[in-house]
C-alpha cells in the first residue's frame, strides 16, 4: 500500500463543496435570502452566485481545468470574505475562510503534484 495522496481527496471534497453551495444558492433558503436581501444584492443574484460555484465545482472536479477552478473558487470566497467584512459581520467570515484555506492548500498540492508529474 502506497503512501496516501490527499493531492487526489482535496479536489474532490473543494469539487463537492462548491455542488453543494451552489445547489444551496440556486434553490435558496428564505434565510439566504434575507441574507442576500441584508446585503444590497439583486434579488436574483443568489442563481448568479449558485451558478459561478457549479462552474468552479466543475472545473476543479477536472484534472486540466483544476487551477482554474481553484482560481474561480478563491475569487468566490474573498468575495464571500469582503461582503460579510463589508457589513460587519466578521463571525461570518469563519466559515469562507476556512474554504479559501481548503481552496489554496488544494491549489498546492495540484500544482507541486503538476510540477513533480512533468519532470
């Protein structure tokens, strides 16, 4: 049994969380509403939003497209970062940061293993 290569788990537990938050903002909640509402969106922009994190699921759920959908997805969660920064709702900001740390240690490894593959 070889040595366990978490370069091959991250992607798919990243893919996984961005189908799951953008379903959850597709088919929003009244709460995720309210929160979109709380923050001056556009009452559709919840399907912009759920859309963007299935087009990031996506491409990191690809092997070729995967840094750039590691790429969408940190976009994704410093805008998460920003809005809930820029209405003073710091406590908010765990749970994306915790993500967007997951995001880069996943961007890391796909791309220490990219550099280890070509040589």
């Amino acid at each position: 049994m070889g040595k366990f290569k978490w370069s091959l788990i991250f992607p798919w537990v990243v893919g996984v969380f961005f189908v799951v938050g953008g379903l959850g903002n597709i088919f929003a909640s009244n709460a995720i509403l309210d929160d979109y509402q709380r923050w001056g969106y556009p009452e559709w922009f919840h399907y912009v939003t759920g859309i963007v994190e299935l087009v990031a699921a996506a491409l990191i759920l690809l092997r070729p497209t995967r840094l750039l959908g590691l790429a969408l997805a940190t976009t994704i969660m410093l805008a998460a970062i920003a809005t809930v920064f820029g209405h003073g709702e710091y406590s908010h900001a765990i749970a994306p940061a915790i993500v967007l740390g997951l995001v880069l240690l996943t961007g890391w490894t796909t791309w220490r293993t990219g550099l280890t593959a070509s040589r």
